[in-house]
C-alpha cells in the first residue's frame, strides 16, 4: 500500500511537470521544446497538415502549455521560422579582422550558405511557399523576415568591414547604401544556390560547390562595388546572376 502510494505521487509530479506552468527559469526550456516539436511535425506534414495535438504530444506538453505562449498553429509557424532565421544570421561571431577583403567575405558567404542549405531551412521554406495561396499572410510574414533579418545582419557586418579595409572608401559603403549593398550581396550569394535547393538539387552536392560559387559571386560583387572593377554597385535589380540564373524577389 505504502509502495503505491509513493508511486502515485511520483506519477502526479511527473504530471505536474508535464502539464503545469513551469518555473520561470524553465519557461525558455519549456519554448524550445515546443518550437523543436513544431518544427519536426511541420517538416513531416505541412503546415496543413500539421496538428497542435501532435505538436504537443511529440513536445511532451500539453495544449494549454502551448496555446498560452502560441494563439494558433499559424503563430506557432512564424515562430519557428523567426527562430530559423535568427540563427541563420546570427554573425557576431564572425570576425572581420585579418586576411582580405575577398578572404572576409568569401567567408561570409561560406557561412551563409553553409546554414542556408541545410535540410531543415529548405524543408521549412517548401512548406511556407506551398501554403502561399492559401495562407498569404503567413507566406508574406515568411518572406518579410527571410529578406529583412538577413539584409540587417549582412549590413553590421559591413558596417565593420567599411570601418576597417579600403573598401569603406566605395560608394557601395557609405553608411546610407549598407542594406541596399547587403541585400544586392545575399541575391548575388544565396539566391541561385536557394533557388537550385528548393527545386530539388542535391544539398550535399550543392554543399560542396560553396567554397568555388563564393569565391566567384564575391569577385562579381566587388567589381561591382569599385575593388578593382566599376566605380560602384549598380547592377540592375533583374540583372542575371553568375551561372545564368535570374534574380528571385521575395
């Protein structure tokens, strides 16, 4: 009877655990856990067919837990991708000092690339462009972040590049022309590898071409920047891209 009981209390703490509003220090855990789940059950069926039940059962949490940090499965979505995003171009850990310009950003581009193509960005970029028509506000949300947070960290990290090389020195890097440049810069970079990722390419085999299309986009771009080339960054928005792949707007 003893041993019962203890184990009865044991299964009522494992559902206090489980079910109840965690300690503060463990409300970050708690997200994690959910936005990991999210992310796997979305990738495994869409947005649409995705459930919060199964979300919260792959999370080990209950609906309440969830629905007290995400109104809805749409919510839910956005959040995943924002953390996507985030960690995608989060560059402070990236240094600009030392070796060249080109070494500088041929290793921006690198990194850049290397967490773009990976099977989880690309996943999750699929289901957001097949729920565009029927979830356009999702699918602008998406895109919105997928342009805007990269332009801004590509941006601070030529803000840093500007104040410490002789290419601050091209109109390209006059504080007010940062984004415009950073932008022009991820469409030069990202956007043809993106775009071979999302029709199917094969990741591991698009991986091993980072090193030789960075180090070709990156002259491109600084002859157009003035570093040796034209007197600055005016390639026309729908210009052609190295390998003969057009722009994509988001």
């Amino acid at each position: 009877m003893e041993a019962d009981t203890a184990e009865e209390r044991r299964e009522a703490s494992r559902g206090a655990v489980r079910y109840g509003r965690p300690p503060r220090e463990h409300a970050g855990q708690v997200e994690e856990r959910i936005l990991d789940a999210a992310g796997r059950v979305f990738l495994e069926h869409g947005f649409q067919g995705a459930s919060v039940d199964e979300i919260a059962e792959v999370a080990s949490a209950g609906k309440p837990t969830i629905y007290a940090r995400f109104p809805g499965k749409q919510a839910l979505f956005s959040a995943v991708i924002e953390r996507l995003v985030r960690r995608n171009t989060s560059l402070d850990a990236l240094s600009c000092a030392g070796g060249s310009i080109e070494q500088r950003l041929d290793a921006l581009a690198a990194v850049l690339l290397t967490r773009v193509l990976s099977p989880e960005t690309i996943g999750l970029i699929r289901v957001a462009v097949a729920e565009a028509r029927r979830f356009p506000d999702l699918a602008t949300s998406v895109s919105c972040m997928g342009r805007q947070r990269p332009t801004e960290a590509v941006a601070r990290v030529f803000g840093e590049l500007a104040a410490s090389d002789a290419i601050g020195a091209s109109p390209a890097f006059a504080q007010e022309k940062l984004p415009e440049t950073a932008r022009r810069f991820l469409d030069l970079v990202v956007l043809p590898m993106l775009v071979r990722a999302l029709f199917g390419e094969d990741l591991a085999a698009l991986r091993a071409e980072i090193e030789s299309h960075a180090a070709r986009s990156v002259a491109f771009f600084l002859a157009a920047c003035g570093h040796g080339g034209t007197p600055e960054l005016a390639t026309p928005a729908n210009a052609e891209l190295p390998g003969g792949r057009g722009a994509v707007g988001g």
